[in-house]
C-alpha cells in the first residue's frame, strides 16, 4: 500500500532564529503502523546540522509524523510538499506535533 506522511522539523541557528518546516512524504507500507514507522525512521534519518557561511550554525530536527493518509500509485520517500514557518522558540507548536503524533500513534496500534 501507499500512504503519505505528514513529517514536521524543527530548525533552529545561532542566531535564535526558529522554523518549522513540514513535509509531505509518500511510504510504502503492508499497513498504517507499518508506514509510521518508517515515516518515524525517514524523519531520523535526515537530522542534520551543517554551517551557513562558516558562521552560523543550522540544525534540523526531527519532531515526529503528524498524520499518515493512504495513497495510491506513488514513489517511496518523494516529497511532494514542504511549509516553512517562523515561530517562537517556546515550543508550543512543537508540543502540539508531538501530541498529534501521539494520538496517530494510539490509533495505529488498534
């Protein structure tokens, strides 16, 4: 089956800047737990942390995967949409990822 992710990134620099960034990812998975957790382990896997201009630092998180939708016909791990968004660096969207995430969590597991 073909599911699309819906994977959020937090990416911060030294120079107190705060984004968030979110990606849209097809998964190929037998079923809908199956495609979290490789939507989990894709996020994981592109963390990084690089320099700008050899002076600020720039670092991607991954926060979690808010949503999981199936899919028909597509390619495993294309983007096919991406948002980034200025917030302040008190979490509140990044609290609100995470606890989605968790809700998607629970209804996978049943």
């Amino acid at each position: 089956m073909v599911f699309l992710a819906k994977l959020v990134f937090s990416i911060s620099s030294t120079n107190d800047c705060f984004h968030y960034d979110d990606q849209l990812r097809v998964i190929m998975a037998n079923n809908k737990h199956e495609a979290l957790m490789k939507a989990k382990i894709l996020g994981i896997k592109e963390e990084e942390h690089f320099m700008l201009e050899s002076i600020t630092s720039v670092s991607w998180k991954f926060v979690d995967v808010m949503d999981i939708k199936a899919l028909h016909d597509l390619e495993d791990g294309m983007e096919l949409y991406s948002h980034t968004r200025e917030n302040e660096p008190n979490n509140a969207y990044e609290n609100y990822v995470v606890q989605t995430a968790n809700s998607l969590a629970a209804e996978t597991i049943l």
